[in-house]
C-alpha cells in the first residue's frame, strides 16, 4: 500500500501497472506510529545502552524512567527543581536517582541481559549465526554459533492497592486459636514506571487459600506488562573484546503497539467486612498445620462464608487493557 498523493499515485499505478502484474489501493497516512517505539543509544561514557521512547500513556499519564540527574534531560530537569524548590529541599545532586517521564525524553538502561551462549536463540537469529551449541562424539556440547546475542525485557509496572494480612497463633485449651486480619495498604505513588530486566516471568496462579491465610504469601501490591524485548547481536567470531557493547546490533520485538489503560481490580462487597478479623479455633495440636488446614475445610467451622469472602477479596490484581 502507498501513503501519498492522488495525482503521484495514479501516476505511480499506472507506470507499475505496465511492468508488473500488481493492484494498488490507496489509504490515508497513519498519523503516528506506535506509542513504545524506542531508539536505542549507546553511552560512550558509562558504556551501556540505553532506550529512549515515544510517550505512551496509561490513563492519560506517561510512565516514567528513573535516570541519574546529570543525565536527564533539560525539561525533567527544570521540572525535578522546581519541585524540589517548593517542597523546601536542596537542588538534586549529579548522581542522584530521579523520575524522568517518557514525554521528557526519559531513557532506561540496559545494564543486566539474559545470554543466549547455551541455547534458545529465536530462529531469526539463528539464520544470523546465533546457532545453538550441539553436542560432539564425547557428549559434550560445543558452540556452533558464528555471533553472540543477549537481550533484556522492558517492563511496565503500575503500582495499586493491595491487601495486607496479619496473623495471630494462640493456645486455646489443648488446641489452637488462629486470627487473621486483613488491611488494605494504599501506595502514596499510583503513577507507572518502566524497568529492565533480562527475563520477564509471567505470574503464575493466584495463591491458595493457604498461602493467604497463613500468611506465607506477600501481595506485590504492582501488576506487570511485558512492552517488549531489546536484543543486541554481536560482530561475526572473534572478538577482540566481548564487553565492547558498542559495536554490537540492536533489535527491538514489541509485545504492545498501543496505548495502554490500567484497570485496578476493587474490592467486592461481601456480607462481612474484609478488615473483620477472622477466627479460627481447632482442638488440634498446636503447630500441625496441614491437620489445622484440613479442618479448617471440612466446613462445619461458623467462619466458613467468612473464610471464602475474604479469600475472593484477597487479591486486587487489575488488568492493562489496549486502546
């Protein structure tokens, strides 16, 4: 398809059309590309690359980067002391860390990477040479490859309420009396920022009530997007220095291509308060846990509706929802 005018599109047509079997169709100009297109840059002075992004939103908002103050930009710089300034505090100092946001020309650091010199190597890059080691006559893998690749994910994290739980052991006659209060815990900063790590995991399953009632879960009180991945490809084999970065190529693989909006999951309305502690008294020895478990759902306890309320309320986990 051809994004330009309509009398050098018919000219264009018309000219193909007399080479090349071919149909064109025209449409109109996108008016910007994707929000978490980024430009990679090397900094010659720390020897690291960093990535530089377009200003992507998530609720109205752009995420930001945390950066040393030397190295931020002039506006971000401005801003950081002019706050500084009202809040009755020193000017930030060189190396001191700070929040610079995407609209600001913020840069995040790639300075940790996942090595692909024992294998998984995306086939695109296998065809390049970054070819997995196989294994000789002994057993022994060898390297094959004829370049090294490294590559590190850049992850969106948006801070949100979560749910905190205290628990209480007590002797009660030959058993036990076990109390556990949840709280709510509301983060001062609800605004989302962007880190480098070189694997990004997906969650796994919600936790088990047992996890969440004993309190052998902690609530992150964040929810997480995979935005993309950042691969750098070295020269061909050898190399005259493997830590020289500089000279090595860049790959961006994006996972999101629009704008995001956050949605924080809320607290539903139950028949007892969720702040309500919650008692739970056994005859069972003291410190059998896994018996105390089992008896907790045999469900002839009085706390068993309040036991699965709060189980449903424990977790606060939104969603990012593309637009």
């Amino acid at each position: 398809m051809f994004y330009t005018s309509h009398k050098r599109h018919n000219r264009i047509a018309e000219k193909a059309g007399t080479f090349f079997p071919i149909r064109v169709s025209e449409g109109g100009r996108p008016q910007r590309s994707h929000p978490w297109q980024m430009l990679p840059i090397y900094n010659k002075e720390e020897k690291k690359w960093s990535g530089t992004f377009l200003p992507g939103l998530v609720n109205g908002l752009p995420p930001y980067v945390t950066m040393l103050y030397k190295n931020a930009p002039l506006e971000a710089q401005a801003r950081i002391d002019e706050e500084k300034k009202e809040a009755g505090k020193e000017k930030a100092a060189p190396n001191d860390s700070v929040f610079v946001y995407l609209d600001e020309g913020g840069a995040i650091t790639f300075d940790s990477f996942k090595d692909f010199s024992k294998g998984g190597a995306p086939e695109f890059f296998k065809k390049l040479g970054a070819s997995d080691p196989v294994a000789n006559r002994a057993g022994e893998l060898e390297s094959t490859a004829t370049r090294l690749l490294k590559s590190c994910d850049i992850v969106l994290q948006q801070p949100r309420p979560s749910l905190t739980n205290k628990v209480d052991y007590g002797i009660f006659g030959a058993g036990v009396r076990i109390t556990s209060t949840p709280g709510l815990f509301v983060p001062q900063n609800r605004e989302a920022f962007l880190i480098s790590v070189p694997v990004f995991v997906e969650k796994k399953e919600p936790p088990s009530f047992r996890n969440v009632f004993f309190n052998t879960f902690v609530d992150t009180g964040r929810d997480e997007f995979h935005l993309m991945r950042f691969f750098l490809l070295s020269p061909p084999l050898p190399l005259l220095n493997e830590n020289d970065l500089s000279i090595w190529q860049p790959f961006m693989q994006y996972n999101c291509h629009y704008n995001l909006v956050h949605a924080t999951q809320q607290i539903a309305k139950a028949k007892t308060n969720y702040e309500k502690p919650l008692t739970i008294q056994t005859g069972l020895a003291f410190g059998l846990a896994d018996s105390i478990f089992n008896n907790l759902l045999t469900g002839g306890l009085n706390v068993g509706n309040d036991v699965l309320a709060y189980l449903n309320q424990r977790n606060l986990e939104g969603k990012f929802y593309v637009i």
